[in-house]
C-alpha cells in the first residue's frame, strides 16, 4: 500500500517522461514534484523536504550519480536512481554513490511503485514530527500538505479549480507550466478551455498578489506559460 502522501521528488530531463511518471505516481496516492536538471533539484531541496527522490541517470551536464554522490553530503532522503544503462558497473556506482535502489529502462510502472513503497517502508517514519510543507508568497502562505492558503491569520477560500491550479503549480515551483498542460493536468481534453485557465489565473492572482496586475509570485512566462515563483 502507498505511503499515505508521501511527497517524491521526480529528476529527469526528459520532459515528457517526467510529466507520465507524475502522472503516474499521483494517480497511486503520492504528492509529486519534479525537477529537469541538477540544477533545479538544488534549488527545489532548499526549500522543500521529500520524503524520497526518484532520480535519471543520464541527464545533461552533472549526471544522477554525481548529483547522488553530492547530496549523500548533507541529505539522507531516499534516492531510486533510473537509467537505460544495465551493465553491473553502472549499478555498482550508483550504489557506491549512495542509491538506496536501482532500476534499469524501460521498466514496468507497477514494479516501481512496489520498490518506491518498499523504500518507504524501510524508512524511519518520522513524518509526524516534520514541519509542514510551506510555500510562503509575502503574506500569503500555502500549507501544501493541506491544499490551504493563508493571509496571515485570515484563510482564503479556494475555489475547486484554483485549488487544483495551487496543487499543480506548489509541486513544481519555478517551474513554467504551459497552458496545455495546465488545461491536460485540470482533466479538460478541449483547447478551448486554455481561455478559461487564463481567467482562472486571473482570479488566482487576486488572492496571492499585493498588485495582480504587476504579479510577483504567479508570474507569466512569454512563450511557455505560467510560474509560481514563492519567496
């Protein structure tokens, strides 16, 4: 059984692979985020606290086992390193890197979720005493965990639709989401609909932004979408 919302980190540069994996691991009870290069993955490990990253081998520029090496030096999060390569010596130096487990390309979705949740197994369950997943955007924060948002000690209600935007922009932010895939990620197939999201965004800025029409925080990305970019 899935670990009740565990939170993974998914790192592939891939960019539609990294979109089925988070689709996949959602639809199997995990809260997912994801990260294109080693880059990003520093920057979203500074702010956010996972319970286990699933991580590609071969990425451009600093590779899955390099970045594995150098976050053994100060995380212990669990790492699932993925890679087409199957020799023993690749193997042997993820492990050595740190790995807790290795799976080779391609691979049967099902297998994974069965190794992920038998990491998670494995792993002291702390997750009672950690703090809570925060986004803070000024005086706004959003509790993740929770799919709520604060201004300071006042709640702000969130329609259906902007609650499900705040779930899909918190799990990647700094991360621009284009229109179609926002439109996809809401469960709506018509391209009609990327209209609607854009009004959608609009209401959304009026419960997050001091000025919505100068947005700090759900910015607009020219050519490729919108970002949520917290403090």
């Amino acid at each position: 059984m899935t670990q009740p919302e565990a939170h993974l980190l998914v790192v592939d540069d891939d960019e539609r692979i990294r979109g089925l994996l988070q689709k996949f691991l959602v639809r199997n009870g995990f809260l997912v985020s994801v990260a294109r290069d080693a880059a990003q993955t520093r920057r979203l490990l500074a702010g956010l606290e996972f319970d286990m990253i699933v991580m590609d081998v071969m990425m451009p520029g600093e590779d899955g086992i390099s970045l594995t090496r150098d976050l053994r030096k100060k995380i212990q999060t669990p790492i699932l390193l993925l890679t087409a390569k199957g020799e023993t010596q690749s193997r042997i130096e993820g492990f050595e890197a740190g790995a807790d487990d290795y799976m080779g390309k391609p691979f049967e979705p099902k297998e994974l979720l069965l190794r992920i949740n038998a990491i998670l197994r494995r792993v002291p369950q702390t997750r009672e005493n950690a703090p809570p997943k925060v986004l803070h955007m000024g005086a706004v924060r959003y509790d993740m965990d929770r799919g709520e948002m604060w201004r300071g000690q006042d709640p702000v209600r969130l329609t259906s639709t902007e609650a499900a935007l705040m779930r899909i922009f918190s799990a990647q932010p700094g991360n621009p989401i284009s229109r179609e895939k926002l439109v996809a990620d809401l469960g709506r197939d018509d391209a009609a609909q990327e209209r609607a999201v854009d009004v959608q965004i609009t209401r959304l800025r009026r419960k997050i932004e001091h000025d919505p029409k100068q947005p700090r925080y759900l910015q607009t990305v020219r050519g490729e979408g919108y970002m949520l970019q917290p403090d």
